[in-house]
C-alpha cells in the first residue's frame, strides 16, 4: 500500500467536496480530519492501481491549489 499525507489549511468540507469532484480520486482511499488550522488528508493507493507515491503527492499539490470562486451576488 502506498501511503502520502500533508496538513492543508482548507477546511474538511471543503476538501471533500474537491475529492468527490475529482474522478481520478475515486479509486483510492482518502481520510481526512481535522488538524489544527487545516485538515489532515491521507490517501492510500493499492499497487494495482499502477500509481507511485509521487503521483499521490500530485494529487495532495493538486488539492493544496487555491481556488478562486466569485463572490455571489447579495
């Protein structure tokens, strides 16, 4: 099993909605909990899947990016 994890300063909610929309995710195992002022992703790849741990690191570099959403209309 290979295991990457990293403390983000982004909340779980917002992680989790991030994993969910990203399909290439979904064959790996992702845990989260909350870490001080950020969360605490893991994500655990099975051999199988064909991914190195630099892969996963990508993916944790991926999720680190912030994102710009505009400001909705009041």
């Amino acid at each position: 099993m290979i295991k990457v994890s990293r403390t983000l300063v982004k909340s779980e909610p917002e992680l989790a909605e991030l994993v969910a929309a990203e399909s290439r995710l979904r064959e790996l195992e992702v845990t989260m909990a909350e870490k001080g002022f950020g969360t605490r992703v893991e994500i655990h790849a099975a051999p199988e899947t064909g991914l190195g741990e630099a892969d996963l690191e990508r993916f944790l570099d991926e999720l680190a990016e912030p994102r710009k959403q505009p400001f909705g209309s009041a």
